[in-house]
C-alpha cells in the first residue's frame, strides 16, 4: 500500500496499475472483493498504456467472476486479450484465454471450458510456461472431475504434483480438486485444504474448500461467502 500511495503521488500511472491490480489480487485471494474493486475504481483506462490496460481489465474481469457478475467478467477478459494479441505479448493474451475458460467452467459451459484449456495447456508447455500450463491442468482437472471423469482427472492430478509443491497457490488448487476424488473421506479432506489454505493467507480458497463439505460446514461457508460479496459457485467445480 506504501508503494501504491507512492505511485499515486508522483502520477506514475502505469506503476499505478501495476501496483493496484498486484494489491487487489492478493484482496481477492483474502476474500476482501470490495476493498479489491475499490483500489481499481478511480484508474482511468485512457490514462496508461495499453498493456496496463489490459492487466487493468483483466483483473476487474477476475473480480466481477468472483462476485458473480459472469457478463461483465466476459466483456472485461475478452477486452484484456484483444489488447494483448494487438500488443503481440502471447503469454499475457494465453493467461486471458484461461481466466475466460475458468468462466465458461463456473458458468457449467464444460465442453467449452474444456475445448480451450487442451490445446491451451499445450501451447504453455511448448512455450516454457510450466507453472501457467500447470493451473491450465489444475483447472482442466476440476473440469473432468465436475463431468464424473474421475480417472481422467486423478491422472491429470498426478502430472501435475511436482510443479504443484513449488507453488503454494497451486498446490492448493490441486488438492482441492483432489480432495473431491475420495467421497468417503471427502469431509476431512476439504476441511484440510481450509485450514492450509487459511494459514497461508488464502481465505477465499478456504471457504471455497468449506463451501464444498458435505457436513454443516459448507452451507456455512456458502453463506459466509455471499456475506462477503463472493459467489459460492456449483457445487460440481472443485475451483
């Protein structure tokens, strides 16, 4: 916050940016979308660069997703890719492909989700991008499983492990998903993905993991969720 004020006294626009939607994620991920939106409601987009307006949208587009507003997260993420591909920056514009694929999947548009995350994923791997195709994966994952391909996800699951324990956030994703894998155990599972996800800082993912229990708990966290201006999401995505 220190820097952004910074920023915002010398007029430094891009930095702005910069520093704002990097303050706003790490808002979402606590589970905090109103003070997020509230760092990005006055930045102007004709005020910086083109690439900044892009990281700008894409990151109002992950928001208005986490509250539920599926139709401004599409407009927002669609605008954020085409500026990219206009700017040629290939791997920025592929992030933009899979935020819109993660909004096919919690709007149960699986086929579509899908049909983007296969070749997408492969494209990342081919480009070097192994933690980005990892979350491609992560998310693909979550998309078979929520169709009953539960062999098809354990496997995918598997190759993701290690690039999954050198990224705390990811490696929260793949358990979550794989919590789901088990429907005995599934309980004690997601409750312990909560309470990891919660020490590290990650209360969104925390009370994702909640939402997902089958005891009390989850219509808990589902209404601890829309208390604070979040969707619950379908219970069938593991995401």
């Amino acid at each position: 916050r220190e820097a952004l004020d910074g920023f915002r006294q010398a007029q430094a626009g891009a930095r702005v940016v910069v520093a704002s939607t990097t303050l706003a994620d790490l808002l979402l991920q606590r589970a905090e979308p109103t003070e997020a939106s509230a760092l990005l409601s006055d930045i102007a987009l004709a005020d910086v660069p083109p690439e900044q307006q892009a990281s700008l949208l894409a990151m109002r587009g992950r928001l208005a997703m986490a509250i539920g507003d599926y139709a401004a997260a599409g407009t927002a993420l669609s605008d954020a890719m085409s500026l990219r591909q206009q700017a040629g920056l290939d791997a920025w514009a592929r992030m933009s492909e899979f935020e819109l694929a993660e909004l096919d999947a919690r709007q149960q548009r699986w086929t579509e989700a899908e049909l983007t995350l296969r070749p997408l994923r492969r494209a990342m791997l081919d480009d070097g991008e192994a933690l980005d195709a990892a979350n491609a994966g992560a998310l693909l994952a979550a998309v078979l499983q929520a169709q009953q391909r539960l062999a098809d996800a354990a496997g995918l699951l598997d190759d993701l492990e290690a690039t999954a324990a050198k990224d705390a956030l990811l490696g929260l994703r793949v358990d979550l998903v794989r919590a789901q894998q088990h429907p005995a155990d599934r309980d004690a599972a997601l409750a312990e993905v909560a309470q990891r996800a919660r020490e590290m800082g990650f209360e969104r993912i925390a009370l994702q993991a909640e939402r997902l229990r089958p005891s009390p708990a989850g219509p808990e966290a589902a209404a601890e969720l829309q208390r604070r201006g979040l969707d619950p999401g379908n219970e069938r995505l593991a995401w």
